[in-house]
C-alpha cells in the first residue's frame, strides 16, 4: 500500500499545483520555460503513475474487503463509465455543447470513473485509488471553475454536430475499452 500511496501523492500532487500553487506554478514557468517545466511535469507525472499502477497491483494482492457490492452495482458502474469516456471525449472534440456547458469535462470524467469504480470495487485498495482520484477531481473542478470566473472565461457554444461526434466517439472508446482493453490492462474483465 506504501508504494500506490507514494504514487498517489506524486501523481496527484505535481496535478495540483494549479489548487494548491498557482502563482508558483507561474513563478516556475516563468524561470523554467514552457519546455523545461513541461518535460519536469511529464517526467514527475510518469514516475507517479508508474508507482499508482506497480503499487495498486500489489496492493490488490493483499488488501482487505471492506464492503460487498451488491451485484447491480456493475451496471451502474457501466453506466457511469459511459458517462465519463463521453465527458473525455468532450475534453478533445471542437465545439461540442457538452464542454460549452460544463467547461471542464475531463476533470469531470475522472470524478465520473472514480464514482463508479467506488460504488463497484469494496477493497481498501481500490478505496484509497479511487477516493484519491475523486477528491483530487472534486478541488480540481472547483479551483477550476473559480479560476474561470476570476478571469470571465466565456466557452465557446457548441454545434450538434459537435455534440453528437463526441457522444459517438466517447460510446465507441468506452465500448473497446470496457469489453476489450480492461481485461487487458487491468486484468479484470468487467462482463466476462
């Protein structure tokens, strides 16, 4: 457990600079460059989530079962899961309607993936992966959204056709992703 924790941390904690540090992340790229503290950023975030996934596979090994998930849960994670590879999606397509309205839609996915992977998954690992992940997305979202109301960020409206790209793309990536690349990936299959 040691080991996703120090991931967590590090994971995390180089993504909250902007929650945490603002004006020093500000500072540092000022004196740093553009360059310099992105490749810093991607090297610290790496080293994280490279601890997150060795020390998660370990702790899953031996962690303990805090709550049994009722069956149904897994269709409402399915759902929610859907629901976030969408949000994701609206991260990256142009001018959809889903990202004019929410305006930060990738951190909204994560809070989305992290909900229902809590409400599916009763071990103390997946509580502390999952929980870290959701409280880091709920301060990010509402650092997020202060900052764009201190600056008036106005998001551009979206088109239907905008919208209805990214809810097919999300639907698709979640559909490979859910009955493919998780048994893959993650080792577990979430419908057989």
């Amino acid at each position: 457990m040691t080991i996703l924790v120090a991931g967590l941390v590090l994971f995390l904690g180089v993504h909250s600079t902007r929650i945490a540090a603002d004006g020093w992340r500000t500072a540092q790229l000022k004196r740093l460059g553009e360059g310099r503290w992105k490749g810093i950023y991607s090297l610290l975030s790496v080293a994280g989530f490279g601890l997150i996934i060795w020390g998660f596979g370990l702790a899953r090994q031996q962690t303990e079962v805090l709550w049994i998930v009722p069956a149904g849960m897994r269709h409402v994670a399915a759902l929610l899961t859907l629901i976030a590879f969408v949000l994701l999606a609206a991260a990256y397509v142009p001018r959809n309607g889903i990202k004019s309205r929410v305006h930060h839609p990738m951190v909204l996915a994560v809070k989305t993936w992290a909900f229902a992977h809590l409400l599916s998954n009763g071990t103390l690992a997946d509580v502390v992966l999952f929980g870290a992940f959701l409280a880091w997305a709920v301060a990010c979202f509402i650092a997020a959204r202060k900052r764009d109301r201190a600056a008036g960020t106005q998001y551009p409206a979206g088109t239907p056709a905008g919208t209805a790209i990214t809810v097919v793309v999300g639907a698709a990536v979640w559909a490979g992703f859910t009955f493919w690349l998780h048994g893959v990936l993650i080792g577990v299959r979430p419908y057989g």
